[in-house]
C-alpha cells in the first residue's frame, strides 16, 4: 500500500471518528498536508469529552467557591476535612452548606441528578471568562441558565479575604414550546450531599437521600430566609415556598429520597425572554449585606465582572493564535487559578490544588502553577502565593522513617497548618520556585528576604547527602529513604510509603541547580562550591542509577532488541513492583530535572517502556482505573493526566511530532472543553488548575523557550505547521523570560512568506534567538534577512540571530 494511500485511509477514519464523536475536522483532505500532523482536531477524534464537568466560580483569594454543575444544580460548602486552617477558621459553617436542584416541570423531578443524560449543555460566556451557560431542554421548551459570582459590587475582587460573595443565576425562556400554562421551575434546598472522588466515572458522588439543610427555612416575600432571618435565596419574583410538598405535587421517590421537602416553585411565563433571576449568598447574610447586590441588575453585574476578569487576564503575558482553544485554555487559567486561591485572616494567600475537594497544600505540584503565573507576569501574585513558605518556624518536618534524616533544619515545607500531606520532592521545587521567580522577575528585595532560607536548604541537601555517604550503602551520596507520594504504597514488591524514589533527587537536585544558578547570577561567593555540589549530585545519582538499572529485568521491544527496565527505586528489579505512580513520579522526571539528559539511554529506555512495553497503549479514551498499571495513549498518561513527563521529554528531544500529539491529547482530553477545567484523571476529580497551567507551560515553551545548555531564546520551537498557513497570525506580548520582556509577531503573507517582527529583550542581553518556522509542505527555509541584512538560516526550519537587540524584523522565503 503507498504512503499515499495510507495518508487517505488514515484521513477518512479520522474523519469518521470525530464526526461520531461530536468533534470537529478539516472539511476535506485537500486542506490537510500530508504526512498528518498531530491536530487539535485529531485529539478531539481520539479522546471523548469529560463526563459531568463542574464549573468553580467565586472571587480572587477568596476561600468560598460555588460550584455549578453540568445540568445546572448548585453546590456551595466548606471542606474542613484537609487542613487544620480550615478546621480552625471555618469551624461555624458545619451545618451551612448549601446544595439546590433544580427541576422543570409540572411537577418537580429530580432523578438523574449525578448523571449526564444529554437534556443539558454547559458552556462558558463571554470570551471562555467564569461565566456560566447551561442550556437546559425540559418538558418541551428550552431554559438557559446563566451563573456567575460576584462580591456585593460585582467584582471579581473582593474587599476583604472574608468579604460576602454571591451567585447570581438567571433562568431565561429560549424555546416556550407549546401550550398556555406558565412553566414551572423547581428548586430544592438541602444541606450539601456531593462528594468528589478518584474513582472514575464516580467522580462526582450525590448522596440518594439529600440531607436537611442545616437551618429551618421559610419564605419572607422574595426572599427565603432562616430561622435567624438571614437571606439564604433571593428570587426577582414571588415564589411559592414548600416546606413539605403536599401530596397531589409529591411521589414515592421524592419522599423516599427526602427531595420532598424545602422546595421553591418559580413560574416562567411561556414565551421568548421570559425570565428569573436568583441570588444566592454563599453563606446566609444579613438583609443589609445583601441590599447592594440587589440594587445592581444581572446584566450590570455581569458587565462588570466581565471587566474584572479581563483586567486580570490583561496584567499577563498575551497570546494570540490561529486556534481559538488554546486561545482560550490561555486565558481561562488566570481566573481558574485565583478562584482556586484562598485567604486567610492572617494574611496567607495559599494556592491549593482544587476547590471543594484538594482545599491544602501539596507544594510540588503547586509550583508547576506558579512558573507558570511567574512566565506570565504575575510576580506580585507568585511572591504572595509563597510568602507562608517563607517562616521556618511553621515549617512540617522532613517525612521520616525515624532513621533516615539527621536533621530537618533547613528543609522547606509548607506551613503545618495548610499541609495535608508533606512530600520529600517538597524541598526541592520550593527551591526551584523561589529562584525561578527571581530569575524571571528579578525582584532583589524578594531574593535578600529568601536567601537565608535557600542556602539554609541547600545545606540540608548537603548534610542529608554527606549522612547518606558515611552510613553506605545503595543511596550513598544520595538523599535517604523519603515520602514521595498521599498514599501507602501497597503494590506487589513496593516496600513501603518511603524509600529512594527518583522523585525525589529530581526535584531536590532541580532546586539545588536552580539556585545555584541564581548565586551565579548575583557572583556570590559561595556560588563556586554549590556548583561542585550540583555537579557531585548529578555524577553520583548517574553512577548509582546505571548500576541499579543494571540489575533490572529485560523485556524485548518490537524489533527484537532486549530493554533494561529502568526503576523508579533503587531496590526495584522487576515490573511486578509498578505502581500507578511509577509513571508521574517514575523515571521520565529525571530527563525533565537534569539528573540525565533527556535523550539519555535511560530516558530513551524508560519512554520506550511506555510507548512500546508490555502496557503500552491498554488504558481506555474515555475513562481509566487509576489503581491500574500506568500506560499512556497518545502520548498521554492513563493516571495524573498533567503528569505526562512524556510529553516534556519530546520537547526537548526535539520530537516535535510526537509532543505535539501529546500536548494536543492533553488540550482536548485533560480538559472539559464545556468548562475548561483541568481533571486530575480521565474523568475523576476537576477544578484542577494546575493540570491548566502544565499544558499552557508546554505552550509557552512552544512560543518562548529559555535554552537550558545557552545563554538564548527559542521562539517557535516544535510548534504546528498550521499556524504558518497564509493569512495566519502568531503573535506574543510581553513574555517573561530570564532576559526580560520579549514580544513578537509571525505573520504569514503568502504561501512561501513569512514576516516577523521580534522585540528582544531589553534587560539582559541574549547572545542569540533562534525562530523556528515549519512549512506546511515541509519546504526548507531559501532567504532570509534580519533588519534587511541578508542571513543563511540555521537549518531547513530554522533561523538563529546572533545578539539581538532592539527591534529585529525577520523575512523569510521557502
């Protein structure tokens, strides 16, 4: 069979796929360039949508997040399950949680409330900002529903950490369809009853039998207020309250089910535009607290926080190119992250993992989000964001066996009271945080207030090091046995919860490099000797690491070759010991760190098991068991979705195929595209803006690039051939890079022709910048000229200007 024909086969089961699949395709092979590249439109063939997504809405910094699933229902409570802040601070709100559903019809109905059963479908407004849609098709018509969260002026912004904020809901008639009588919307109050779990497709858990709300209610003309006369509803018409519904309204499944009780009865009039407007305090408030958002209207309120938002966005690095998605990923995250964000009556602005369910710290993966918001101009939010990292004194000590540390001066870990599990990796990427950030923004101030904490750490990593030498044995000159993950650890042949994962030296080296790379930045004296400690790291964990991976079993690859397998602890010898962590927190991580290089034999080897082993390939599109053995699929991981080292290590191999397949699996099936949150797994726990942020890092390293082995700037680097079609723009501003701003514009004029504009950075020189243009038709670049000097490219694709400053205006021919 020709390639060609292969190319054709491939195209129309494509097609086929994506239409089955609700996504959308190039309209004809005539417009697709062959071979296939990795598309957006591929991945949304391959990967079903996330099941019942849940959009998280609430203000900046503030600890209270409504929550507004896929068919509309409304949960809003307080998790004081993780952290003894919450338990502390949040102790009076037990019985406050507040969950309505919502039903239309003659009679209320509220079966399927935890199933997606296509009657719904959510959406984000207003440039994918957190302002919600659910078209909702019931008894007949059509219904939108509109939500979005505000503080009392309509702001994104509250006026203080503990300041009311409110959801306004708007239910308005699209389609009346046919009869006389007025509609009927339904809305039942109960105490809180989801639950959010890893297990997939249980991801979201509604209790059968929902809960009283915690305070007798009753109806106080449009207002439904308490047994204190706090307003807990607010409805822009009267409604009829039922504290019981009587019996030619009820039935055996409402009673049996406790959904009978505490019901509001709204009518809609049956004709177009027909509508109601709810509020809904998060906590019950005060009359007084709640006249001012009453006396702003919906459309106001929503203008406004539209603007809010914006302005947020607007701060940041700007992204605009040919694929309105990723535009949008881009600019969603922002208010993700500070929705995710909460405050704290002593000052703490802490950056959790998601709302509702990860309400604490995990610091590792919570500096993935903040290199992002820092690569994105953000300084005044990532200093805060750290600043409880900073007090040694609430510091939770290094995880221990009670044998393995000397010490735990030194070590970085969040503070005790927002921790829910402490990490060993912990140390390091707090480390590689603090410098990263003074590496990008240069803050001086920050760095003199930090460095006695950094070198504080270093010396820890040095000590623990020393110890691990003068006992022996295999972890000699590495860090000792440590946590590495929340759970016990209880796979055939794991040993226990602690023990010398590569995890851990990854990141603890990571941190230790990137300071040292700061010191050198500022010629600190002491500079010199902890590049002797980061150069003895590295050469040490590579000489233990070979010998371990020595003893490891072998597995044959396609083509016959034998493959060592490469462990993810020192003491493991075989695959019956894979945990569903030997993925995430296994070996790819080291080519990411630098303990090796990623195109390192081990890397290679360690992809390979991935990609061509045993359980290559064996997880679901739609759904995976988290406790299985790790696979990926499209370059994407079966569990830990953001965790996709993989998809890095293509990165900077320079596969440029293979990680596009990966970044754009991970943009269509690590995201709802309904609501575009980030999902822990294939459909388990959501909310996750970190998932966000690791797939607008892997975009970001496509526009700009900060070359690890040279002192330059990639531009472009293993990005889509698509966005130079004629006609297509890429343009960047104000990027954050170790050399200051940079910004620029691609723009494509003709077939073979294409133009930019670069403004290099002002602060730091760079002593090169390399932009990359791939053809559409793979045609090697001919011409080029910089500021009208005639130049050779660097290669077929590439173009490398020796220290750029200024204004560069690049064009090219192919």
């Amino acid at each position: 069979m020709s390639s060609w024909f292969r190319a054709v086969v491939l195209w129309i089961a494509v097609v086929a796929v994506g239409r089955a699949a609700g996504g959308q395709v190039v309209a004809s092979a005539t417009q697709y360039n062959w071979p296939l590249e990795p598309s957006f439109e591929q991945a949304v063939a391959r990967w079903p949508d996330m099941e019942r997504p849940i959009a998280f809405l609430g203000c900046k910094d503030h600890p209270d997040e409504f929550a507004v699933m896929w068919n509309g229902n409304l949960s809003m409570f307080t998790n004081t399950d993780r952290t003894h802040a919450d338990r502390v601070t949040f102790r009076e709100r037990a019985n406050l949680g507040l969950q309505v559903s919502f039903a239309v019809g003659e009679k209320p109905d509220f079966q399927g409330r935890d199933v997606e059963d296509g009657t719904t479908q959510p959406g984000l407004l207003d440039g994918y900002r957190p302002i919600v849609e659910i078209m909702i098709r019931r008894a007949g018509a059509v219904i939108r529903q509109e939500a979005f969260a505000t503080d009392e002026r309509g702001s994104c912004l509250a006026r203080a950490w503990n300041s009311p904020v409110f959801l306004r809901v708007r239910f308005t008639v699209v389609e009346p369809g046919a009869g006389g009588p007025p509609i009927r919307l339904w809305a039942q109050l109960a105490k809180n009853h989801i639950r959010y779990r890893n297990d997939t497709k249980a991801n979201v858990r509604i209790l059968p039998i929902a809960p009283l709300y915690g305070q007798k209610l009753r109806a106080d003309g449009q207002q439904l207020v308490d047994s204190e006369g706090r307003i807990v509803m607010y409805a822009s018409q009267s409604f009829r309250f039922h504290p019981q519904l009587a019996d030619a309204l009820n039935s055996v499944a409402l009673r049996e089910l406790q959904l009978d009780k505490n019901l509001v009865e709204l009518s809609l009039a049956r004709q177009a535009g027909a509508a109601v407007e709810l509020v809904f305090p998060f906590l019950p408030a005060q009359r007084e607290q709640v006249a001012p958002v009453l006396r702003m209207g919906h459309d106001q309120a929503r203008q406004s926080l539209r603007q809010c938002w914006s302005d947020e966005i607007g701060r940041g690095m700007q992204v605009q190119l040919p694929e309105a998605h990723l535009n949008n990923l881009w600019r969603f995250n922002v208010p993700l992250t500070f929705i995710v964000a909460d405050s704290y009556p002593n000052g703490d602005r802490v950056f959790k993992l998601s709302p509702h369910h990860y309400e604490a710290y995990w610091p590792t993966p919570m500096t993935e989000g903040l290199q992002e918001l820092g690569q994105r101009g953000y300084f005044q939010e990532v200093a805060a964001y750290l600043e409880p990292f900073l007090d040694a004194d609430r510091r939770r000590p290094v995880p221990n066996t009670g044998r393995s540390f000397m010490t735990t001066k030194g070590f970085s870990s969040g503070p005790t009271e927002h921790l829910d599990f402490c990490w060993l990796s912990d140390n390091g990427a707090i480390l590689w945080a603090v410098a990263e950030y003074y590496l990008l923004s240069r803050d001086e101030a920050f760095l003199k207030r930090w460095l006695p904490s950094l070198l504080a750490s270093l010396e820890w990593i040095a000590r623990e090091r020393q110890n691990t030498r003068l006992k022996g044995g295999l972890d000699a000159g590495l860090l000792p046995a440590g946590r590495a993950s929340d759970v016990s650890l209880t796979a055939p042949g794991v040993r226990s919860e602690q023990a010398n994962y590569v995890w851990s030296d990854a990141w603890n080296y990571r941190g230790l490099a990137t300071v040292t790379k700061v010191l050198e930045k500022i010629k600190h004296p002491d500079a010199p000797p902890w590049a002797r400690e980061r150069d003895d790291y590295r050469a040490t964990f590579q000489k233990i690491f070979r010998q371990v991976t020595r003893k490891t079993i072998r597995w044959i690859d396609p083509s016959g070759q034998e493959i060592p397998l490469v462990p993810w602890e020192l003491e493991q010898t075989n695959a019956d010991s894979l945990h569903w962590f030997y993925l995430d927190s296994g070996p790819l991580v080291l080519g990411l760190m630098g303990l090796v290089d990623p195109d390192d034999e081990l890397t290679t080897w360690a992809l390979k098991w991935f990609t061509e082993g045993p359980d290559s390939d064996t997880h679901f599109p739609n759904w995976s068991r988290f406790r299985d053995r790790p696979s990926l699929r499209y370059e994407m991981a079966s569990a830990e979705i953001g965790c996709s080292w993989n998809v890095y290590l293509r990165f900077l191999r320079n596969e440029r195929l293979k990680f596009l397949e990966g970044f754009y699996s991970l943009v269509a099936g690590g995201v709802s595209r309904k609501v575009l949150n980030g999902f822990e797994h294939r459909n388990a726990v959501q909310g996750m803006s970190i998932v966000n942020s690791i797939m607008n890092n892997h975009l970001r390293n496509m526009l700009v690039f900060e070359d690890e082995a040279g002192p330059g700037l990639h531009l472009l680097r293993n990005s889509p051939s698509t966005w130079l079609r004629p006609g297509q723009r890429v343009q960047v501003d104000r990027a954050e890079t170790y050399f200051g701003r940079v910004s620029y514009l691609v723009t494509t004029t003709a077939a073979d022709h294409v133009e930019a504009v670069i403004e290099a950075p002002s602060r730091e020189a760079p002593e090169w910048i390399r932009l990359y243009l791939y053809h559409p038709q793979y045609k090697p670049l001919r011409v080029v000229t910089v500021n009208g000097q005639t130049m050779m490219p660097a290669g077929k694709e590439a173009i490398e200007i020796p220290r750029p400053a200024g204004t560069l205006k690049v064009v090219a021919h192919f």
